[in-house]
C-alpha cells in the first residue's frame, strides 16, 4: 500500500512547522484574506476560494496553494520530493 504524502511529509519531516493557513479570495491573493495561525484547519474550504498554507523547515519557507488544506499541503509534500509514485 503506498503512504499518503502528507502523512509521509510529517514523519519524514518532524521539525517542518506549519505556521500559517490562509484562506485567498477567488478574485485576488491580497485582498481582505482570512488568516488562522499555526492551527489545524483542514476543515477550511469555502467555495471561490483557495488555501495557502506556509511552513518552515531548517529556515526555509515553503508555502502550497490549493482548493483546501490537505491540497495545499500535497503541494509542499512536492517541494520537499514528496509524492505519490
């Protein structure tokens, strides 16, 4: 059976610190954006909008975009050489 990423991405990653869950308007990234701080949002998802999540590891930034939290962190799962094969 293969392992979910994000599963993986955490295990393999223990230090890697999800810092920031950013709800994005559909019309732009700026704009009146909503913002919850180092929780467990995976139930955030609203429709028009897109999640970025941001995350450091060993100083360095990694941020993921998606229709919802578990998407956005897959994209992270991706910089980090994380997928599913």
């Amino acid at each position: 059976l293969p392992m979910d990423p994000v599963r993986l991405m955490h295990e393999l990653y223990p230090d890697l610190e999800i810092s920031e869950v950013e709800c994005l308007s559909k019309n732009s990234a700026s704009d009146n954006s909503n913002v919850a701080s180092s929780g467990k949002r995976e139930d955030v998802q609203v429709a028009g909008q897109r999640v970025r999540v941001m995350a450091k590891y060993k100083g360095r930034w990694l941020s993921g975009e998606g229709i919802n939290v578990r998407t956005a962190k897959l994209k992270i799962a991706e910089q980090l050489g994380i997928g599913f094969s």
